[in-house]
C-alpha cells in the first residue's frame, strides 16, 4: 500500500453497488480509500452489498467494516457515522455516493408526482446533509476533514429527468455551503461530476427496460469525447482519492468533473 491516506478513519455512504457486470463508483471508491490506507466504514442500505465490498478489502488485506443504514433515516445515518467513532477513533473522510435517478422513478417535470419528487429529495439531496451534519462535529473534534460528494454532470447538462437534475444541482450548493462554513474547522468539501460511466447503475436500468447491453454501452462510449469510450467507476475512485487525501489540503468547494471531456465538448 503506497497509504495516500494512511490511517485515515473513512465512511463511504453507498459503498455496495447494484448488482451488475462492472464495478460501480461507490464500491471502487471504498476500495481504492482502503487499499490507500484508510480504514473504512462500507455503509449502504443493502447489508448485503456492503458486506461484499468489506470482504474484498479484507482479501486485499485491508480495514473495514460494512453497516447498514438508509439515508433517508437520520437515526440510522448518526449511528453510522457513530460506528466509524468507534470503531477508528474519529471520522476523517465522509464520502457521500448514494444517489440515484431512473431507479426512484424520476421523470420529466410534466410526468412526475410528488411523492417521487420527495423521494428522489430524500436520498440524493437529503441524505447527503444528514450525513454531513454528523460527520461534521466528529471532524471538527479531530481538527478537520475531508468531504466529497457525488453530484452528476447531469448538474451541467440538459438532463431529461428533472428529481436528478435539481438534486444534482443541489449537492453543488450543499458542497460550497460545508466548504465555506466549516473551512475554519478545517473541513475541505469538493463535488465530483461524473458524466457518462460504464457501470450498473447506469447500464442495467437500460437494459431492463429492453435495450439489448451492445447498443446501450455503444451510444454511451459515441457521445464520450476522450476515446471515445465511458469512463468507470475506477475514474471517480481516482479523483476522490486524491481530494480525500492531503495532497488536496488547500483545495474545497470545487466541482470537479470526471466526464472524458464530455461538459467541455457539450456532450455531458
Ligand atoms: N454511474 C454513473 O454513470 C453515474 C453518473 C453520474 C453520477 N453518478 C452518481 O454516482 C453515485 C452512485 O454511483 P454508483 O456507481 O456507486 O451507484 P450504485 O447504484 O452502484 O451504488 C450506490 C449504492 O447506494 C445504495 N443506496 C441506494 N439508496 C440508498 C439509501 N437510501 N441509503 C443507503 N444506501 C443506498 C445502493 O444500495 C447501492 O449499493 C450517485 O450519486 C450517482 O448519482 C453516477
């Protein structure tokens, strides 16, 4: 392990994944954080799928523990982050992954209800606040921090889906709201803004409502500028990594897209 962050106490909301033939950005986060020396608390609400994210980081010989918890409940969110106290100490990285759109139901502004509308709320804005809310005073008793959040370049794009695209928007706004607030406490937020990636989350809700796999990755890799294929999950992992680490000590409110130059060639 070269130990990019070494000891680092770690929660990775959303650490499973949906099931399916790629690695998904939460997992390979939590991965990646581990096998960089931190200890990680692996959170999602599937048990399940963060029990086999921990069983990887430990065949790879490294910490961690997985918890289930659904950010939608605030009790349940506090005791994860609990768990991170004490189980390593403190609470140095919050990363916060857990979003989600054609599997809440989202829809275009004319077509959604508001039951959806709050759904989608709850657990790609929400969720996030909450989380932040707790991890941010066991921070400030370690001296500070490090938070990412998982917006989309859905924020920067004309996205059809309108639950995702606001919420997306949002998690910007939380970011640079925890960036500028709790900077003094030495607490560093960044969003990442991934654009069009290879993995289940993306891939499989296309193909269960009927596009054959081939033709779903091929329109996504033709409207990728930088090789002309998706990005996966390692990608985000990568650039998380680095803002999680101290080699991003005087780096917070960024929103750092992770697209294969989607955003800039207008194909985010
Ligand atoms: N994959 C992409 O193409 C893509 C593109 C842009 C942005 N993003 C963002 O990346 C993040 C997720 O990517 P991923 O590949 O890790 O997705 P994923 O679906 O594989 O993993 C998300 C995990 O969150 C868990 N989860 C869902 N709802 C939860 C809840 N209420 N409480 C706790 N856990 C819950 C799921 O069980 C799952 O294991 C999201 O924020 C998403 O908006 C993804």
């Amino acid at each position: 392990m070269s130990g990019r962050v070494d000891g680092k106490a770690a929660v990775v909301m959303g650490g499973g994944q949906t099931p399916g033939e790629t690695i998904g950005n939460g997992r390979a986060t939590a991965l990646l954080l581990a096998r960089e020396g931190a200890r990680v608390i692996v959170v999602d609400r599937e048990l399940e799928r963060a029990e086999e994210t921990v069983a990887t980081i430990r065949a790879e010989g490294g910490t961690g523990e997985a918890c289930a918890a659904d950010v939608r409940e605030e009790t349940q969110v506090r005791a994860a982050i609990g768990a991170c106290v004490e189980r390593f100490g403190g609470v140095d990285i919050l990363h916060n992954n857990v979003g989600a759109s054609l599997a809440l139901g989202d829809a275009p502004a004319t077509d959604l209800d508001v039951a959806t509308w709050d759904r989608i709320f709850e657990v790609n804005l929400r969720g996030m606040w909450l989380a932040c809310k707790w991890a941010i005073p066991a921070m400030r008793e370690r001296g500070g921090g490090s938070i990412v959040n998982i917006s989309s370049m859905a924020a920067r794009s004309a996205y059809p889906l309108v639950g995702y695209k606001t919420t997306k928007v949002a998690v910007i706004g939380l970011t640079e709201y925890v960036a500028a607030q709790h900077a003094r406490d030495g607490i560093r937020a960044n969003a990442i803004l991934p654009g069009l990636m290879n993995t289940p989350m993306a891939i499989e809700p296309r193909v269960a409502a009927g596009t054959p796999r081939a033709q779903v990755i091929a329109q996504r890799d033709a409207n990728v500028p930088l090789g002309r294929k998706m990005g996966t999950g390692w990608d985000v992992a990568y650039a998380a990594l680095f803002l999680h680490s101290d080699e991003a000590r005087f780096i917070s409110g960024v929103s750092l897209p992770v697209d294969g130059a989607g955003g800039v060639a207008g194909r985010g």
